[in-house]
C-alpha cells in the first residue's frame, strides 16, 4: 500500500471520528436545551443558604403593595408571562431603555406598554429590599416568579412552591415582543401555535388562560366585538346581550377614552377563581381569544371541566404555571447576570 493510499485512508478515519464527535457533541448541546432539562436546573432550597430570608421579603413587599393597589396583582401575573414568553423567564422584560438608543427595552413594546407600571414598581421595592439583605444574589427573574406567585395567592388562587434559580438576561428587545406574545384576536390555532412553540399543551393554553380571572382589558382589545365582528358591522353573536349593552356604555364605537378598561371576569372580578371558565360557557367572555376556549371543540371540554371542578383547577393551574416559569431560563455568567437595579443591566 503506497504511503499515499495509507495517508488518505487515515484522513478519512480522522475526517469520519471528527464528524461523529461533532454529531454527540451537537446532540449533547441540543439536550442541554431542551426545556427538560431546564426544568432540572431550578431547585426549590437555591436561596436557602445564600438568602433564606428570600421568600418572606418578597412576601411581604407583596402583601403590602396587594393591600393600597390591589390591581397591581392582575398586572404582575401578566408581567410574569409576557417575561417568559420573549426570551423565556429572565427578567429583561423589566429592563428600561437606555436613552438614545435605537433598539427599545422589551417594556416599551406596544404590547406591554399597557401592563400597569405598579407591576415593575412592586418588584423594583421587593429588588431593594432583598438587596438590602442578600446583596448580588437573587435574580430579578427569580423575584418575578415569587412575586406573581404571590399575587396569585393574595387575590384567593392556588399557593404554589416556587423553583429558583433564574438569572437575569443580557439582552431586551422590543423587536422580539409582537411575535411571542398572543393577541385578542389571536385564532385557536394561533394560540395553540404560540404555546406548543414554548413547550406548553392544549390543557396548558387552556388552564393557564384562567388567569384572566382577574384584571382588566382595554376597549381596544375588544371593541370589535362589540360592534364589527369580523367585518360584519354587527356585534359578536356569541356575547350575552347583558353584558355587550354594559359593554357599549364603557366602551363607544368611536371617541371613547382609550384609558378606560373591563373586568375580564363579570362575575367574581377581584377573585381568582374558576367563575372565568363558567363565564366562557355562559356568553360572558370578554377577549375573542377568550371566547374561542369554549367555541372550539378541541378546547371546550377543558373548558367545561374547570369550570365545574375549582380544585382541579387550582391543582393543574400550580403545575401549568410552573412549566411556564422553566421556559428557556438561563444559568451562568455567560448566558446572564444577577442584576441589582431590575431596570438596569449591571
Ligand atoms: C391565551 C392567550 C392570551 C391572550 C390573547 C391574552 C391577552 C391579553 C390582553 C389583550 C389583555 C388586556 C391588556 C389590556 O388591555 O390592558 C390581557 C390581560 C391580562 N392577561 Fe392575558 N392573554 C393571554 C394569556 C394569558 C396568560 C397565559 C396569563 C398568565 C398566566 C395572562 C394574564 C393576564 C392578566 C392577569 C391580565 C390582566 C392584566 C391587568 O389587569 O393589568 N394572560 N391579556
């Protein structure tokens, strides 16, 4: 065998061992994507050395904000999965724009320039305060998911353990919001498009939605029902007739007040509790993408079962929301940071 011919043959060995170290190591960097995998990072006792006072600071900023401004609960809620949903849990949905710069901060996207900024604040003090005790430690996004946990909890939902272990993204990015977000008028399939995209199932979309529960919508999110449903210059035929004329009285077709909102829930407004999914059978809904839950057939039976069982929809709220808290979170300096101001990078 000439020295050539053994040359070549061993190339091609070395060529064929490379191309399949390459291949584990892709797949092994595919594993550690994975949202499983994810999920195993985050641990209930991550604080329990460095800051065990965690959870009771929190608290208490939480209760205390819950008891002057009881909106901000609705407002943090929705906080916490707008953050999760663009770039996964991380935080940089409360990052602020650096003045002059050309790319805004995820907070100013039009999506999230309605979210009450009693939200931000609450989780600002909780920050300070947390700091104060345990500096450089616990993550903005870590404090996120404990305070909407508790707002959940304040406003008569479930009470859940929280994992920890989130850090802090380096990047926010109002260009990325629109897409990751669901709107109002999202179809069905949007939506189950949007949360399958996130890790998240039908029973998922449909148990999570029950957050609207509680807070508050804008008449531009659903004044098309009201008087133009799909372009057909009459209201929406699956909206009970009650409830479109008190509608039309907060809300006119033209020259309204763009500030003034509805309660999601018509029934229990301030209560987190299962009356949303009754509401939906009973032509009470106020979102389209509300309504669509109990239209479609995929989506309806869930819709029926919550709204009979409040157990069982506390219990599968507890595990849904968690699976929304592990979407892409983050770990290490390489990745993210632990801020000490939320609205600021380090
Ligand atoms: C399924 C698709 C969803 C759509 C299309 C949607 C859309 C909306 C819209 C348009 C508003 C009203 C904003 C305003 O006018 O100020 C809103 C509010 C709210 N959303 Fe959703 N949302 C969805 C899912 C969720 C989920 C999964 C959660 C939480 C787990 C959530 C929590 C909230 C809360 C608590 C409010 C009230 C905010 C407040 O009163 O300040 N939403 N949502």
């Amino acid at each position: 065998m000439s020295l050539y011919y053994r040359l070549s043959i061993l190339m091609f060995i070395f060529i064929l061992l490379l191309c399949f170290t390459t291949i584990i190591f892709s797949s092994q960097a595919t594993i550690v994507n994975t949202s499983l995998i994810r999920h195993r990072i985050l641990t209930f006792d991550y604080y329990d050395k460095t800051c065990p006072q965690l959870e009771q600071i929190v608290g208490f900023v939480t209760s205390q904000k819950f008891k002057v401004s009881p909106a901000t609960a609705p407002a943090t809620i929705r906080l916490f999965f707008h953050d999760c949903f663009v770039q996964g849990c991380d935080g940089s949905i409360l990052i602020s724009s650096k003045p002059g710069s050309k790319e805004l901060a995820e907070k100013d996207a039009q999506d999230n320039k309605e979210i009450p900024e009693e939200a931000f604040d609450s989780i600002e003090q909780a920050k300070a305060m947390v700091e104060s005790k345990c500096p450089g430690v616990v993550s903005c996004a870590d404090i996120l998911a404990l305070a909407a946990r508790d707002y959940i909890h304040l406003s008569g939902g479930p009470y859940y353990p929280v994992k920890k272990g989130r850090w802090d993204g380096r990047t926010s990015m109002a260009s990325l919001v629109y897409a990751n977000i669901p709107h109002a008028n999202s179809t069905i399939d949007d939506l189950l498009k949007l949360f399958s995209s996130k890790g998240l199932t039908i029973n998922d979309l449909v148990v999570l939605s029950g957050a609207h529960s509680i807070g508050f919508a804008h008449c531009k999110n659903f004044v098309n029902r009201l008087y133009n449903f799909q372009g057909t210059n009459k209201p929406d035929p699956n909206i009970d007739p009650r409830l479109l004329k008190s509608l039309k009285m907060s809300c006119p077709q033209y020259g309204g007040n763009i500030g003034v909102v509805a309660p999601f829930d018509a029934t229990t407004p301030f209560a987190f509790d299962n009356a949303y999914y009754q509401n939906l059978q009973g032509k009470l809904g106020l979102l389209a993408s509300d309504n669509v839950l109990f239209l479609d057939p995929r989506t309806r039976p869930l819709v029926q079962d919550l709204g009979k069982d409040k157990n069982k929809f506390f219990g599968d709220f507890s595990l849904a929301i968690e699976k929304l808290g592990n979407i892409s979170v983050k770990r290490g300096k390489k990745h993210g940071e632990i801020r000490r101001v939320c609205s600021m990078h380090l």
